[in-house]
C-alpha cells in the first residue's frame, strides 16, 4: 500500500470517525430536547414532570427527574424521582437511542418495601427511539415476596409493552400482571390471578378523546374478609372489550363484557353478560366535556379555594348546555344490548334503548322528542329477593333514624308484607306478567306516552312502573 492510499484511508476513517461522533452528539441534543417535551406533555391532570438535570455526553447522556402527584383535599401530594441513563451513540442497535430509566421510591417509603425489593427499582423502563423519534417501550417490575406493616405480600411482577409515534398520539401493546397475593396482618386477604390488557387507541387530530380497541381480562380476583366466618366474595374469568371509533363528526362506542362466576359473600350469579353501544355521540362536545373536566381536576389537584372551584363548575355546566343543541341533532342513542346473568333461580335478562328524535332546537320538547324501549325477564324469586333487600335497607335505615331497638321477626314479617304488597300491586297494573314463574315486561315510551305490555299507562300506574324500575 503506498502513502498516497494509506493517506486517504486514514483521512476517510477520520471523517467516519467524525461523523459518527457528530451524529451522535447531534442526536443526543435531540433527545435532549425531545425529553423536556414529554415532560412537559405529560404534566397534567394534577401530575407534573420536572427534569431536574439532563448531563449529555458524545455516546451517552443522564437525567433525573421528579413527579409530583397532586391528589387534592388535605392528602400530601405523592412524590417519586427517576433515574435515566440515554445511550445515543454509535449504530450497532440498529435504533437512535435508548433510555434505560429506574424509577425510585419515595423518600417516606417503609422500610419494609424497601427490605423487600432488596435495591431494586420498583418499576424499570426501557424506551428505544427510532430515526424517526417513535418510540418501542418494555416497563417491568420485579417479583416482590416480604411482610409489609405486619401484612404478607406476593407480587408476581408486571410487563408492559407498547409502542408510540413521534407526536405520542398513538398506543399499541399489551400489559400482564400475572399474580397478586395479599394476606393482612387481622386476617383479612385478596388474591388476583392473570390479569392482562390489549389496546390499539389513537388520538385523531383535533380530538381530546382516543379510539380504538382495549380489551381487559382477568382469571380471578377474590377477597376473605378478617371475619373467617363470612364467606369469600370472588370474580372469576373476567373480559371487557370496548372499541371506540369517530365516524365524521360522531363517535361510535361498543362495550362488551362477560363474568363467567362470581360471588357476594351469600350471593352467587354466573355466566354474567354486558352489551351496551352509544351511537350518534357528538365530538364536539366529548372535546367540551372533557376539557373542561382536565380543568376541574387540575383546580382541584391544586387545592383552589371553594369558589374557584364552583365557578369550573358552573362553567362546565354552561359550555355544555351550549353544546347540547348540536349534541341532541346529531340524534344520539344508547342500545343495552344486553344485561343478563344466571342463578339457581333461572336467567334474568334485560334490554333497552334510549333514543333521541328530534332536532335540538326546542328544549321544551325534549321529553316528547325521547323514545325509550325496555324488555326484561327474571325469575319470581330473583324479584323478589330484589325487592326484599330494598325493604331491608329503608327499614332498617329508619329504625336507625329512631334510634330504637328492633325484632328481627317483626322485621322479616314486615318485609315479606312489603314484597307481597308491591308484587301484587306491580301484577294487577299489568306492569309485570308471570309466566310459569318468570316475571316479563316489555315497555315503549314515544310522544310523552307509556305503554306496558301493549297497553296504555296511566299516571298512577306510569308511578308504579317508574318506582319499580328504580328499584
């Protein structure tokens, strides 16, 4: 190799050289820049983000910042730091950068927890940023097995993975919390078992709101109360699927759900089921609703005298009046596609839609412009079980009132008569039909009319019906 090549290989491998440096300080000023911005972004609803130092080398570059929780009335704000340690340098990774960030507990934490976790960061996040500044996040916590204030705790950890554009206007990832044992120290305990989540959410431009898919499932949550005489309560096998999607100026929204089992202490229902659809929802006035309720929770978080705080309201309530013209035109509508669930007693069920027909210009007709419909069947005895717990309460809440010691037997007669007055009553209006021990209704209302069961209601039996429902 003569001089003049080596020469200008070497010249070559410092331009390299340089340019690799160049770049990657370059970028590292970048991500400088880019994490003041997120911080910032981030610092709302009574949360606030403050990098208190930001060191940035040629390869790589530190920061440590403080979140501060704002959660309002007379609690002590909730206060954390995190550790960030941000690789920007040469391109074996195949990405711009990495953040490898350790959040810290707060200086008040028990000793416990911190014996606990044995040094460990309570929550690690690792964020590589692409050429294009998107983000691939992996957020974990450790497996944590300890005695906490005399109480026994078993986290199974947790792993959260998500990716997001530049502009953060977009998630999509999945979340596992395998297992949660917690034993407290009089006896009580809660367990939870598989709990997972999927989302595909984005923020369209100009909206406040997200939409897309977001699935939650759980396997098992159950709870001991400290008293071991008193049953378990539990929910087992758990899903909830929503999806949100804005179609022009509305919004579209689906919830379904399903419990396979569950139990209230005595009370025990399985094969729950849950369907409702918001249709026809104005945009528009999610934006105005939601903004204005960001403002009511910051004043809050910010322990704003009780005037100010009146005045959000007051506010809130007139920007959405203002809205509800062109809300109410848009003819919204909620469809309870289903509400049901089984018991030794047989399958009670439930449908209804809610629907708006008018155009919004004349409030005075709003309740003439409405049209409801409602169907449901349950058996006799679910209804009354229903009724009687009903009964239970406002007896017991006026013995309370007095002040007077009471008869358990004469409370039960009481009751029992209280459920035969109001079955029977609820059976001659024609309100409820019994078939063969199953209790049927079906109501429409349209142009100010009620009609139960094909027949018109009057005003005391229009009452009934009203009461009932609101059983």
């Amino acid at each position: 190799m003569n001089k003049k090549a080596g020469a200008g290989i070497a010249a070559a491998a410092v331009v390299v050289v340089a340019g690799v440096l160049g770049t990657s300080y370059y970028m590292g000023g970048k991500l400088e820049q880019g994490f003041q911005d997120a911080a910032a972004k981030w610092s709302r609803d009574g949360l606030k983000i403050q990098v208190l130092s930001y060191e940035r080398g040629t390869f790589t570059s530190t920061a440590k910042t403080v979140w501060t929780y704002e959660r309002g009335g007379e609690d002590e704000p909730l206060q954390f730091t995190a550790d960030h340690q941000i690789s920007h340098g040469p391109l074996p990774r195949g990405h711009a950068a990495e953040v490898h960030t350790l959040f810290r507990l707060p200086d008040d934490a028990g000793e416990d927890l911190k014996a606990a976790l044995a040094g460990r960061a309570p929550v690690e996040l690792t964020t590589k940023v692409g050429w294009t500044r998107s983000t691939s996040n992996l957020m974990t916590s450790p497996v944590v097995t300890g005695k906490i204030e005399g109480s026994d705790l078993n986290w199974g950890g947790m792993k959260i993975e998500w990716d997001m554009p530049a502009d953060m206007k977009a998630a999509k990832g999945t979340a596992s919390f395998p297992s949660l044992q917690f034993k407290g120290s009089e006896g009580g305990s809660m367990a939870m078992e598989s709990a997972t989540m999927r989302f595909d959410l984005k923020q369209p431009q100009g909206q406040q709101f997200w939409t897309g898919p977001f699935a939650v499932s759980l396997a098992k949550l159950a709870a001991q109360p400290e008293d071991a005489d008193k049953l378990p309560s539990f929910v087992q096998d758990l899903s909830l699927d929503t999806d949100t999607v804005l179609q022009n100026d509305v919004v579209e929204v689906t919830i379904k759900g399903g419990i396979k089992s569950a139990q209230l202490e005595d009370r025990k229902a399985d094969d729950l089921a849950l369907e409702v659809a918001f249709h026809n929802i104005d945009s528009a006035w999610i934006n105005q609703a939601m903004e204005l309720g960001q403002r009511r929770r910051a004043a809050m978080a910010e322990g704003e005298e009780s005037e100010e705080a009146q005045a959000e309201d007051d506010d809130l309530r007139n920007a959405l009046m203002k809205g509800m013209t062109q809300a109410l035109a848009r003819k919204p509508e909620i469809e309870i596609k289903r509400l049901a669930m089984r018991t030794k007693d047989g399958v009670s069920e439930l449908g209804a839609a809610f629907k708006y027909q008018g155009d919004g210009s004349n409030m005075s007709t709003l309740f003439k412009d409405l049209k409801l419909s409602l169907h449901a069947q349950l058996p006799k005895a679910v209804m009354e079980d229903l009724i009687g717990q009903r009964a239970r309460r406002s007896y017991l809440a006026l013995v309370e009132d007095s002040e007077q010691e009471f008869d358990k037997e004469e409370l039960d007669t009481a009751i029992q008569a209280n459920v035969k007055e109001q079955m029977d009553a609820l059976l001659e209006r024609g309100v409820f039909e019994d078939k063969a021990g199953i209790m049927t209704t079906q109501m429409q209302f349209e142009n100010g009319e009620i009609k139960v069961n094909g027949k018109p209601l009057d005003t005391l039996d229009a009452a009934t019906l009203m009461g009932s429902m609101a059983e």
